[in-house]
C-alpha cells in the first residue's frame, strides 16, 4: 500500500538539492527570446536562413520583368546588375 506522505527530497512543493553542496544560487534560468531559449533560437538559424534565401531568390524572379521593380531595384545591384538591363535594339524600335 502506497503512503500518502511526500518523498523526503520534495522540500515545501519544490526539489531540494541531491548535493549537500549544490547552492541555490548555482540555479541558472536560460534567457528566452519570444519564448524560444538561445539554444533553440540558434538550432533554428539554419533553416530559417534557408527560407529566407529562398523565399527572397523567389521574389526577384517573380517581380524581375515589372519595369519598376527591375529599373529601380534590380539593375542598380553592382556585380548583376546588368542582367536585368532591357535595352532594345535601334533596328526593332519603332520609334
């Protein structure tokens, strides 16, 4: 038959410690981000870059051929920059 007693390691509702020489103050709380730990936050990392790569390669080809988007955004980036250049040729311009 099971007692109805408390264990003699719970102390007033919380653990005491195993280690007469374990402090109260060597207890560490982790910090928490939005509810995340650090550790979390950094397992996290990787792929959250990953989708943002992605989800920012995805959107400059989708908005690549919108004049606005391509004229003031993408042929100002300095190294390809010149991708995105649509010049038409003297002979094709009817105008």
């Amino acid at each position: 038959m099971r007692s109805n007693r408390h264990p003699k390691h719970l102390v007033l509702g919380h653990l005491a410690p195993t280690d007469p020489h374990l402090r109260l103050s060597e207890y560490t709380v982790p910090t928490k981000i939005a509810g995340l730990t650090t550790t979390q936050v950094m397992r996290l990392m990787p792929m959250a870059a990953t989708m943002g790569a992605a989800t920012g390669i995805f959107a400059i080809f989708f908005l690549g051929d919108v004049p606005r988007i391509r004229e003031d955004i993408l042929m100002n980036i300095p190294v390809i920059g010149s991708y995105w250049d649509r010049s038409i040729a003297p002979e094709d311009n009817p105008f």
